[in-house]
C-alpha cells in the first residue's frame, strides 16, 4: 500500500535508478506521512499548515531531485 507521502513524491518514479534521488523521495515521502499525523487541533488553520508544509517537502523533493540529476551546462 502506497502512503500519501509516496504518492505526493512520486517514490517509484526513477529512471536513472539513483540511489540519492530514492534517498531524497523516501526522506520526503516520510516528512508528509509524519506531517499527516500532527492532530487537526481546529478545522481550518491546522489543516492550512499541515497541508502547507506537506507541499513544501513534496517542493523540497522535487528541487533537490533535479539539483541530484541535473547535467553539466556546457558554455
């Protein structure tokens, strides 16, 4: 079964099969999990920085994927 958090990072897509771009999702897919469990306190402003911080390691994730995979610019 697949958790919201490798679902949001995408945890089996890999095509360069990296072991630092699997180290980088499954960091990330377990920062959202970990996230998902802090208790809704109230309906609305809890859910608003759960959700906010969820995407900032889903954003998190995907920079430092393509910081991990990105090619040499050649001048």
């Amino acid at each position: 079964m697949t958790t919201k958090g490798e679902y949001r990072v995408g945890i089996s897509f890999n095509p360069s099969k990296s072991e630092m771009v699997d180290r980088i999702k499954q960091l990330a897919a377990e920062a959202i999990d970990l996230i998902e469990t802090i208790p809704d306190h109230d309906e609305g402003e809890i859910r608003r920085l759960k959700a906010q911080a969820q995407t900032c390691a889903e954003d998190a994730a995907m920079w430092a994927v393509k910081a991990a995979t990105k090619q040499a610019w050649e001048k």
